[in-house]
C-alpha cells in the first residue's frame, strides 16, 4: 500500500554537527518527494523537494539524497543549528494525474544540543 | 508569515457541537487542502479543492464536510465532534491542483473536544 516512514522518531545532535534524518517509503509510483520542518507551533515549512529522475539535490545547508532502488529518501543538514530543532517530515506523491494528494510519514523531532 | 491563513487559532468545544475552521490561501494559490494532525496519526490528508471543486478525498469522515468558495477561502466544517476529533487541522494552498507542487502550510488551527 502506500505509505511513507521514517526509521528514527527521534534524533539529538550537538550544534555544528550535521545531521540526518531518513525516510522510507513504499509507493514505487511516487515521483515527487518533499521534505518539510515544523517549528512548535506552527505549520508545516517547505525545506527541499526532489523529482524521482534525481538522485542528490541540494539547497542552502540541506541536501535530500533519493534512492530509488531501496525507495529510501534522506535529508542532510550541514552545521546544524539550534534553530533548526524542529520535527522533520517527508512527503510523497505521484505527479500524473489530475488530483494531488501529498502523502506524509510519520516525522522525525529532531534536537540540537548547545 | 506563510501567506496561508487560518481562523480560529484556537477553540474548544463539547462533543456533539460543530464548528467551522476557516482558510483563506495565499494570493495567487487555486487549490486549497485541508490536513489534520494528531499525535498518533501524524498529518493526514483530508481533502482537496481546486478553483471551487473537490479535486481529492483522503481520510475524512462524513461528519466533516468542506468547500471552496468563490473567492477562493475554504471553509471545514465539522460535526457531531467527540473527543478524538482533537487535534490540529491544517489548511495549505498551491497554484496548481495536480503535478510537483510544493503546498504551503498555515499555522493550523488547534480544535479541543472536551
């Protein structure tokens, strides 16, 4: 069936460490992938996305490896930050179709320890 | 500020009321989404609108009821609500209503049933 997972619930990092969250997910037909951080509080914050016809991309600070043979997607935050303590989710979805439905896992709280 | 916004903040309530969260999407979105977020069951996606018409049904229950109005704003409604139906319900927005769309998320509203 379709669903997204992660492996740890939790991560603890010391600030200027980098970190790395992973995700699993099921749907080989998914071709379009998310990452998004939620601060306490507040919504859901895009951070990166990434097509299925990539394997590395990366942003300011963060990098989302995808790799299709295993369906394993993960996200890599260079120098951490207490300001990046948050929980981190990834998103999937198929693109075709003329209905989008972005399905996410469960969330990884990460903690950045001074 | 996402661009996304979300009334009420907060509300509280008895089992067996209704009540009504409201959207209004960032300028510019079509489509509308609404999310609910619980701790055992991470975001779940309920259901879509693009440019007044439901794209997408996810998990919503038949109690709860949603629309897209002329202008844009989305309003869920829900009721009969028992205690499980706390939770954070999300409203995000996105130009398009299909394909690699990256949705942006409101700060939610936090709905306790007591």
């Amino acid at each position: 069936g379709e669903s997204v997972g992660l492996h740890l619930p939790t991560l603890s990092v010391q600030e200027g460490d980098n970190s790395i969250i992973n995700c699993a997910y099921s749907n080989s037909a998914s071709d379009y992938f998310i990452w998004y951080k939620q601060e306490s509080g507040k919504g859901p914050q895009f951070i990166i996305d990434i097509r299925s016809n990539m394997d590395k991309r990366q942003g300011q600070r963060v990098t989302v490896l995808l790799n299709k043979t295993v369906k394993h997607l993960s996200l890599q935050i260079a120098a951490t930050q207490p300001g990046d303590s948050a929980v981190y989710f990834c998103a999937e979805n198929k693109s075709g179709g003329s209905n989008y439905k972005l399905t996410f896992g469960k969330g990884t709280l990460l903690t950045v320890n001074p | 500020d996402s661009g996304v916004t979300q009334t009420p903040k907060h509300l509280i309530t008895a089992t067996g009321q209704r009540v009504t969260l409201r959207c209004s999407p960032r300028s510019g979105d079509l489509s509308v989404y609404w999310y609910q977020q619980s701790l055992d069951q991470g975001l779940q996606f309920l259901i879509q609108y693009y440019n007044g018409e439901e794209r997408a049904k996810g998990n919503i229950l038949e109690r709860f009821s949603a629309q897209q109005f002329p202008d844009l704003h989305s309003e869920l409604n829900l009721s009969s609500l028992e205690l499980g139906d706390s939770a954070l319900y999300f409203c995000a927005s996105s130009v398009w209503g299909a394909g690699a769309n990256v949705l942006t998320f409101g700060a939610g509203s936090r709905l306790t049933v007591l």
